[in-house]
C-alpha cells in the first residue's frame, strides 16, 4: 500500500475534524484581530474626547468617576467644586478659561450639563451651528447628538436612570 493512498484515506475519513480544526483556527484568528482593533479605536476615541481637557479639577474621591463624569458625561456622583475654587481659577493667569460641570438631570435620554459659556465655547473658540447661545435664566444649548431642536420646550427629570427620579415641572427649558 503507498503512502499516499494511506494519506488520502485518511483525510477523507477525518474530514469534518479537520474543517472543525481549520474553522476554530480561523474564529481564533479573527477574535485576535478584531481584540487588536477595538483596543487601538477606544484608546484613539479616548483620546481625541480628553484632548480638550488639559487639567480636571475636582473635589477629594475617585479619579476615575472625575474623569468618566467630565470628558464622558457619565452619570457618575460627583460632589460640587467649591465657588472659591473656581474663582481662583479664573484669576490664575496661567489658566486662559475654567469652566464647571454639574451632573445629576436628563431630558429623554439625554444628559443635562449644568456649566458656562466658556465650557460651550470652548473658551470663546466655538459658535454655536444654529441659534444662539443661553443669555437667560431658564435656557440651553442644545447639542448636536440629541433629538431637539431650537427652541424646543424641554422638561428635566432629576436622576439619570429612565423612568425613576422626578419631574422639574417648575424647570422648563427652553
């Protein structure tokens, strides 16, 4: 009997164990890959949302719920900066523009930043596409990843879990 009759009787006899072998070598393969990919995008995309950041100041706890409740709008509990923290911030003059970042509400979805204009303007370098910017008591900048519009009247729910918490019915944004 030659060897290569041997060979052939065998692969086919062992067929389905090999395409079974060739198909979990190929899933492993693309599993590594795509690991490899999504490492490299969320470390580019966190990058890029810090990048405008270059100093977060908060009040004593975790830095991880600073960073994730500031550069990613996550609801994340966050106690207040004091008011004379942020005006010695303003004064400093290496600090070009300071601006606070308060968390707690959402309308819908959507996440309500309570901060300034320097925050919306990135510090007098923004303008905003459409409308105008808050002048008064009462108003918001509507960002560009939500589903309202200008001028739209806009209710805040305080919490940011859909469904519980309570209504500002007092609080209508516009």
């Amino acid at each position: 009997m030659s060897v290569a009759l041997i060979v052939k009787n065998e692969i086919r006899r062992s067929a389905k164990i090999l395409l079974g072998m060739a198909l979990l070598l190929a899933l492993s393969l693309s599993l590594t890959v795509t690991t490899g990919i999504t490492e490299r995008m969320l470390k580019d995309s966190t990058a890029v949302a810090a990048d405008r950041f270059d100093l977060l100041a908060g009040v004593k706890g975790s830095q991880v719920s600073l960073l994730l409740g500031t550069v990613f709008l996550k609801d994340e509990p966050l106690s207040l900066v004091p008011t004379a923290l942020l005006t010695t911030l303003d004064k400093d003059p290496g600090i070009s523009w300071a601006a606070p970042i308060a968390l707690g509400d959402h309308i819908g979805d959507s996440v309500l930043v309570g901060t300034t204009l320097d925050l919306v303007t990135y510090g007098g370098t923004l303008e905003p596409q459409t409308g105008r910017l808050f002048e008064e008591s009462f108003e918001a900048v509507v960002g560009s990843g939500t589903p309202f519009l200008v001028g739209d009247k806009l209710t805040p729910s305080h919490g940011c879990v859909k469904g519980m918490g309570h209504q500002h019915s007092h609080a209508k944004l516009t």
